[in-house]
C-alpha cells in the first residue's frame, strides 16, 4: 500500500554531531514554539539524501542542565520542522555487569524518576493543542526506529545491547548509592538524566522516536568503588562518541530507504484516539 508521507530524520544529540561537513546543504532554522525557543538554533541539511534536522538538546554550549531543558519546545520544533522521526543519543550509567562502559544500548522501555518536568504538550498553552492526552506508553520507543539502530549497530559489528530500560533522575547530581541499589531492584539497566519527557513528548507529537545509548560509568552501586564523576563521564564519552555518531549515521540510511511508512500514521492515529476533548 503506498504512503505520500516523506520521512525527515530529527537528530537529538550534541558531542559528536558538530562536524560542518555531517550534511549536505546545511541551513539554520531560528524557530519560536507556542512553549517557547528551543535549546538552539536548529540545523536542517541531508545526509545521504535524507532530509534531517539537528538540534543539541543542551545547547551547543551545553548551557541547559537536564532539568532546565526546554523539551517541549525541541520536540514541537522538531515538529514544526517536518520531522517525522527523532533520533537520539544519551549517556547512561550502567546498573548492570553485562553492560560495561563503551558499550551502545538501545533503550526499550523507562522508568520516570523527574519532577516538575512539563510532560505534555495538551495543557491549554495558547497556540498548543486542545483536550487531555492520556497517551499509552507501551511500547515507550518506536519498534521501526529502534530496530534500524539495531542493525546499524550490527552491521558496525559494535558491541551493543537491543534492550534496556533506563532510569531517569532528575539530576543534575548523581544518585547516592542506597538510590542506585533501589533502581537496580527495580529492574532498570541504565541511568541517565534526559530521555524523560523526551520520550514522551515525542510519542504526544506522533514522532517515531528512539535512543541510542552509551554506557560511560557504573553509576556508584559497585562495593569498593568511587563514584562516578563528571571527568569520568566525559573522558569516555569523548573516546566512543564516533560510534554513537555512526549508528546514527547508518540508521538514518536505513530508515531513508523504508518504502512501508504506514507504522507513521500509526503513530499519529495512536495520539488521535488518546485525546479527550468537552463535548
């Protein structure tokens, strides 16, 4: 069955994504959202062909800690810009042995640690859309979209991991060790600070969203070991960062050559069938 919908690819990273020879044709979109600006400008191009849209969740200067992100207006941005997909990329502790630093993991599922974040985008915000969202979360990733980061990860012959459920805290601060304990028994195999509300407000837009993460520390539930610290963090993510950047890369190509879109309108019929509007 044929789709008119065309696939734009939206980027959500920073480290890594910076080369100006990434895309083709690179222009700056300076956008304003009902929610406000978002993080930075955002920057729209091709890669191999396929039409893609940049945006650094932190600002390129880093400047936004997790809590202070706009991520409602970088979704909507996003939006606004015609993507129809996100792509992002997060570091993560590991909560787990078998995921040791280095190694990619393509989230499947999240448990929600934050407060006070704004997670959703039906709020009666003027110019924002109408109704109560009550948006299912299962599954929490797009299952197109993760698996071409799979594949990308295999054909890289990377060392990579095809679940995992992450815990987000509302940071900026690490967690203590009686936190880390608890979220192992909770069943999570990673921490990170950002993939709530992204998830969820990319799922409220009808966007095809999935993360690719890398493990850079283990957090601080290990006996016997210091905790983990910025220098940590960054020293690693700094050395494996090419990875995360090709599989994106690579998963953008996959995506680009799907000729069944309708998982898309799924996604939008799914949010439709969410909203309750007054009668």
């Amino acid at each position: 069955m044929g789709n008119t919908k065309k696939i734009k690819i939206g980027i959500i990273g920073g480290s890594g994504f910076d080369d100006p020879y990434l895309f083709e044709n690179p222009i700056e979109l300076d956008l304003s959202t009902p929610f406000g600006k978002p993080s930075d400008v955002l920057r729209s191009g091709q890669i191999a062909g396929v039409p893609c849209v940049l945006l650094s969740r932190h600002g390129r200067k880093h400047q936004y800690q997790p809590s202070d992100v706009n991520y409602r207006a970088n979704i909507w941005a996003l939006k606004q810009a015609g993507c129809t997909h996100v792509l992002a990329t997060t570091a993560t502790g590991s909560l787990v042995e078998e995921y040791k630093p280095g190694d990619l993991v393509i989230l499947d599922d999240f448990i929600d640690r934050t407060w006070g974040r704004k997670c959703t985008f039906y709020d009666r915000t003027e110019g924002g859309p109408k109704g109560v969202c009550h948006l299912p979360m299962v599954p929490a990733f797009c299952p197109r979209s993760r698996r071409a980061l799979a594949e990308a990860a295999r054909l890289r012959g990377y060392k990579h991991h095809e679940t995992g459920t992450a815990v987000v805290i509302q940071g900026p601060r690490f967690s203590s060790r009686a936190e880390s304990l608890m979220h192992q028994q909770w069943g999570g195999h990673l921490v990170n600070m950002t993939t709530v509300p992204e998830v969820v407000l990319a799922k409220e837009a009808g966007l095809s969203y999935a993360a690719v993460a890398l493990v850079t520390d283990y957090d601080c539930w290990r006996k016997h070991e210091e905790s983990v610290s910025v220098s940590e963090v960054l020293e690693l993510f700094a050395k494996n960062v090419k990875l995360v950047v090709n599989v994106i890369l690579d998963a953008v190509k996959i995506l680009g050559a799907d000729t069944d879109l309708e998982y898309l309108e799924a996604h939008e019929n799914l949010v439709s069938s969410a909203v309750m509007l007054k009668s």
